[in-house]
C-alpha cells in the first residue's frame, strides 16, 4: 500500500513538472543601440522599445532593423529618438502566432516586456483583417493588457512606414487618421506620407511624456 502510494506520489509530482513548463520561452534577446539605428544626434525626447519576435513566424532580423531604422528617421521630425530597442525572440505555441485578441492578451500577461513594444507575428486572426494594429490607452479600457503596443504581421509593406505610424498612434493615444497630403497618419501608408505637422509633433510629444513613454 505505502509502495502503491509512493508512486502515484512521484506520477503526480512529475505530472506537475510537466504542466509547469513554460509554454513561452526566450530563445534570443538583444539590445539594439542608438548607433545601431542611426538615430540623429541632439533628440530631446528619448523612445526606447520592445520589439517581442515570435519564433516561426516568418520574420527575418534584417528587414526589421532596417524598418526601425526607417521610422526612427521619421519620429525624428517631432524631436524624438529612438535611442534603444530590446529585441526579445520567443518561442510559443503555433497558436500564438497569429494576432487574436484573447491570445495577445495571454501572450503579454504570460510574457511582459516593457513597453512601448511591437510585436512581430505571422498574421491576424480577426475577421477585420489588418497588417498592423496599434493600442493606445483610450482604445483598450476593455483590454488593459493591450495597451502602449502594436502587432505588424509579416509581409506588411513600406514597413519603417507602419512602424512609425503605429507608434504615432500609440504616442499620440489616439486612432485619428489625417487627410492631409504626404501626413504619416493618412489611413494608407505610403512612402509618399511621411510627414507630421507641428501640432501633431506637439500632441505626439505632450501625451506620450504624460503616460511615461518617453523621457527627456
């Protein structure tokens, strides 16, 4: 009896390993510097970000660094620069590679990283299909979690482009797009609109200071 006991003892305890294994783990971090990302000199407003890479979802390191490189080029015209990136690789489930809300909101929770941060995943999940989705604070009181990031599925085009815009939304916590011709908040992003007016520099710069994400 005290044998029979002894084993279904140890059966549970290794039952017990094996469901605390994290689902999510690190397979790679980097610090990607100011230097890296070519970030004009004299920036009196400081961005740093968290760039979450899911393994296997079809991302490859160089174009991303080069569409950093992009939109921290274009941040720059509001005086703010990207002065460090902490890419984070994860391995995951395959069902956290697609964009869903339930799963992104899982994903944060189980995974947190700081924040402003992109998340580079496979594709969406949502019936309203988008390549890249940005949360600000005043669009997700229902999904806390979500807040201060944006999701860009692979094969997103003018990507330093979605980069920017996205994170304009972010900084700037809000969902308004603009009609204004070249503007970088047009609802099509283009290499043709790159441009951000000098209230929307000031609005961008204003709110981000206020929820602590950037610094002077």
């Amino acid at each position: 009896m005290l044998r029979r006991a002894a084993q279904l003892l140890a059966a549970l305890l290794a039952c017990h390993g094996a469901l605390a294994q994290p689902e999510i783990a690190v397979v790679d971090q980097v610090s990607i510097t100011a230097a890296h990302l070519l970030t004009p000199p004299g920036g009196a407003h400081r961005l740093k970000l968290s760039v979450v890479h899911l393994d296997g979802s079809g991302w490859q390191p160089e174009p991303v660094l080069h569409a950093l490189r992009q939109a921290t080029a274009i941040l720059s015209q509001c005086d703010v620069g990207i002065v460090g990136v902490e890419w984070v690789s994860l391995a995951a489930p395959p069902r956290y590679l697609d964009f869903s809300t339930p799963l992104a909101r899982e994903l944060v929770r189980l995974h947190p990283v700081a924040k402003p941060a992109i998340y580079l995943v496979r594709d969406t999940a949502n019936r309203r299909a988008f390549d890249a989705e940005a949360f600000g604070r005043a669009n997700s009181p229902t999904r806390p979690e979500l807040a201060d990031t944006v999701w860009v599925a692979v094969g997103a085009r003018d990507l330093g482009i979605v980069f920017a815009h996205e994170l304009a939304h972010v900084l700037m916590d809000s969902g308004e797009h603009s009609d204004g011709y070249g503007n970088l908040m047009r609802d099509e992003t283009s290499p043709a609109n790159t441009t951000l007016s000098i209230t929307q520099c000031a609005r961008l710069r204003e709110t981000a200071l206020s929820n602590g994400l950037l610094q002077r």
